[in-house]
C-alpha cells in the first residue's frame, strides 16, 4: 500500500481516501491482535508523556518545539487530528510541568518499560512494528491508540 498518495476509485464512485486514513489504516494491519492493541493503549501514551519528559528536562523549550512540530504534522494529516493531538499533549504538559523536579529516572524508566511493552505485544502479534518501515508512525501510533479509545465512546472522527 502507497500511504503517500490518496487512493482514488473513481469508476466506482468512491471519494478519495483521506490520507490520515491509509496511514492508521495501515499502521492497524499489524495491531490486530487484542492484546497487542491494549498493550498499544497504554504504553503508546507512557512514551509520549516519558519522552516529552526526557525533552522537557533536557530543556523545556526544546520539549514545546518538538510538541509544535508534531503538531505540523497533524495538522497537515487534518484538522480533527491536530485538534485531538493538541488535547492530548495539553494534558502531557499539565502533567509534566506540574512535577516540580526533574524526574529523568522516572521518564527513562517508563520510556524503557513501554517499548518493552510494545515489542511483547508485536511478539504476540507477530508482526514487526510499523516504524521500522516508516518513522512516521512514531506520530500514527498516538493517532491510532485515540481512534481505539474514541471508537469505544462510540465516537468516530
């Protein structure tokens, strides 16, 4: 699958698939399996707040410049994205900057403990993590552990 270009289908009168869609889509292919998923859905969000915390304790500028750039990328994925990642690294920052410390021992443990979890669950899926084909997905998982929790709510975006 070519998650650069949009798929057009139009002798069947499909609407052209966005591109945010191919690209989790594709990224869900190898997240089948239930525990695997789970596993997504709390360790994707520990290496966001883990990494952020190992930026913001580097510097917290160099941590708002990487949340800014993440943001660019959603944004140009769509709107809905960039607004629901948005929310979600609001919290992030409330939650690290609320710590009054510098708590890289922490950060480093979790972000250590997560992966750890992530590659047990594609152990189980048997399936390779999609970063390894493409950096991208560092930035789809988050969007794809949101989808998983929105569509529990009985929320679609």
């Amino acid at each position: 699958m070519n998650v650069n270009d949009p798929v057009h289908d139009h002798a069947l009168g499909d609407a052209p698939e966005r591109r945010i869609d191919a690209l989790i889509a594709h990224y869900a292919q190898s997240h089948q399996n239930a525990t695997n998923e789970a596993l997504h859905c709390v360790c994707v969000p520990l290496i966001m707040y883990s990494l952020v915390g190992l930026i913001h304790a580097l510097h917290p500028v160099a941590a708002l410049v990487f949340l800014s750039a993440s943001m660019v990328y959603y944004l140009r994925l769509s709107q809905r994205a960039a607004v629901l990642m948005l929310l979600w690294s609001s919290v992030l920052w409330m939650a690290i900057t609320s710590l009054h410390a510098q708590q890289v021992l922490i950060y480093t443990s979790v972000f250590v403990l997560a992966w750890i979890g992530q590659f047990i669950g594609h152990k189980l899926e048997g399936k390779k993590p999609s970063f390894f084909e493409d950096l991208q997905y560092l930035w789809i998982g988050p969007l794809f552990v949101a989808q998983v929790l929105l569509r529990r709510f009985g929320w679609r975006w």
